[in-house]
C-alpha cells in the first residue's frame, strides 16, 4: 500500500522522524505545528508543501493513511482525538499523554474505535538491543539474572542546559525519568521481562532545571532477574558520539556477560574466559542507529501485511505505570511491587 504522513510538531525530534520517513519513500503530505515559521523552515527540508497550525483541517485536506505525532505530552490528547474521529492509524510520541490517567483514556478511546494506536518508542528497535535480543532467544548467555545501564548523554550541564535542542526540559516537574528513563522502562522489559517492583532514589544535580536529572532505579523482574538504570545528563562517556547509544549496557547470564560500549560495540565475556568482540550489524552511523526508521517500518508492516505489532498502546501502558512507580518509591523512600498488570483492564 502507498501511504501518505501527516505530523504534528516541528521541534527537535520530528527530524528524526521525518528524515526516516523519507527514507522509507513514504510521502509527507503535511506538517502542523503553532509555530507555522518553524514548521515552514522543516517541511522545506523535507519537502512538504502543506503547512499549518490547524491540525484539524490539515487532517481532512491531506486524506493522510497515517498520522505521526511529535509533540510533547501536553497536547497529544486533542491531537490524538481528532486522529480517532478519522480513524485514522496513530504513532504518538513518548511519554505517551500528560499523565497516565490520560494514556489510559486514549488507549480505551483509541480500541473503542478499533485504530491502531502505536507509541513511538524507538530504543527498542536500536540495533544493538535488537542483536541482544535475538542472542537471548538463541540462549547465548545461559539463564540471565542481571541488567544494567549506565546513562551518560553528558547534555545537561550548565545554565544552557537542553535550550537549543529540547527547552522545555528545563521547567518540567519531572525529567529524567520521564523523559529518558522511561525508554529504559521498555528496553528492560524487553529484553529482561516483566517488572514486578522497584527501588528508585532520584536527584537534582544541575540547579538551574526543575526536575530530577540523576537516577539509581532498582529493577526486580518476574523470572527473579535484577536491573540496575544508573543515570545522569551531566557526565559523559566514552564515545565518539555520547548520543549514539547514550550509554553503556551490561547483560549478565550464567554463561558469561555481554557488554555494550558507547560506540555501539558488543562485546563477549564467557564465563572465565577473555572478552572478545561480538560482530552484527550496527545500523547508521548517526545518533539512535537508524530505530526511528526501523519503528515505522515496524508499524507499516502491520498495517499492510497485519505482522504483530510491538509497542501498542494497550502494551505501552505498562512503562507508564513502571515510571508513576520509580516516582513513588522515591517519594516515600520504600520499593514498590506493581499489580500484574495494571494495564489489563480498560478505562471504564
């Protein structure tokens, strides 16, 4: 099927998004955003003649297959709802809706009306935690009991802290886990399975942003597994690129550890042996490696040949409610275990 996009938001991400659009040969048939200076200064890097701050009317101008919304949480409700009123298939931004009461509103909206509802949520589809993925399916190191990642973007130092690529980060409540941690929410559960509790202690590192920007998030998984997300925005990492996997991963098993570097290199301790390199494909040289692109293709397989689909609404709920967790523990300072599941049952 030929598919048109529409997108909503011109801020810093839906490059990402677009650029892989393009790439995909899918054709961008609109851009809308309050900002019509900024979204002209886009949509003409990418070719988009249709441009407007009316979400609505650019929906029924441009007869889009699919919308793709960029936005921050704050205005993905409206925008998912005149999508839904279309029926129009939907990828929508993380953190998914203002407030997990909200996600789970659009979600049981979004089923109601039977449109696919998609989040983009694309650190999954980074080549790296695919390849390990598909090496713990093939039972590479033995029973797993152990996960961390250590984040280290080294993006959030000093009074211009995020300004020039996401300002908004600078006055919101919450931050880190949010906005970042939440992507490690749904790579642990990927490649760990379920959470069943948390231990979260979080903290302000940098004076001039509102929120947390540093996190110890103890994770506990239902196969008795343990996680450790250790991160910051103020420090960096070995890299040539800090942002190409933002961090360093280590997946331990019984038959030895695997450990990712920060320029997307596996390496393979066996259990008391020498580390070793462990070749794959490693995408694009470039920031994410290329998960952006693989995302949507993920989702145009479903829509055209109904392959299953990963990171559906109904699914995402779960990182949510994860996240509302790590925020509770650290507010009252105990763990908390988590209901199984609490997304499982629909907003009335």
């Amino acid at each position: 099927m030929s598919h048109r996009v529409v997108i909503a938001g011109a801020g810093y991400f839906a490059a990402h998004q677009l650029q892989a659009w393009q790439d995909l040969g899918v054709a961008r048939a609109g851009l809308c955003d309050l900002d019509t200076q900024k979204a002209e200064a886009l949509g003409a890097r990418f070719g988009i003649d249709r441009v407007s701050a009316d979400w609505e009317s650019l929906l029924d101008a441009t007869a889009p297959t699919v919308v793709d919304i960029c936005t921050p949480p704050g205005a993905h409700a409206p925008l998912v709802r005149a999508a839904l009123r279309r029926r129009l298939p939907i990828i929508c931004q993380k953190p998914f809706g203002n407030h997990l009461d909200e996600a789970r509103a659009l979600v049981h909206e979004a089923e109601q009306a039977g449109v696919p509802l998609v989040v983009h949520e694309n650190f999954r589809f980074m080549p790296w935690f695919r390849e390990c993925r598909r090496l713990l399916d093939a039972g590479f190191l033995g029973r797993l009991h152990g996960i961390t990642f250590r984040l280290r973007p080294g993006d959030g130092q000093g009074p211009r802290a995020y300004l020039d690529r996401q300002p908004y980060f600078q006055t919101q409540a919450q931050l880190l886990v949010k906005e970042t941690g939440v992507h490690y929410v749904d790579t642990f559960r990927y490649l760990m399975g379920e959470v069943v509790a948390v231990t979260a202690r979080l903290r302000r590192l940098n004076p001039v942003i509102a929120g947390e920007d540093a996190a110890l998030v103890i994770f506990e998984f239902a196969n008795a597994a343990t996680g450790l997300f250790d991160g910051n925005r103020l420090n960096d990492h070995v890299a040539h690129d800090p942002r190409r996997t933002m961090g360093e991963m280590w997946l331990e098993g019984a038959a030895g550890v695997l450990r990712l570097d920060g320029d997307a290199r596996l390496w393979f301790k066996p259990h008391q042996g020498e580390e070793r390199p462990h070749a794959y494909d490693a995408g694009d040289q470039t920031a994410f490696g290329g998960a952006c692109r693989a995302l949507q293709a993920h989702v145009l397989r479903h829509l055209d040949n109904g392959d299953p689909l990963e990171n559906a609404g109904r699914d995402y709920l779960r990182n949510r409610e994860i996240e509302a967790a790590i925020y509770q523990s650290h507010d009252s300072g105990q763990r908390i275990a988590l209901s199984s599941p609490f997304a499982s049952s629909p907003t009335p």
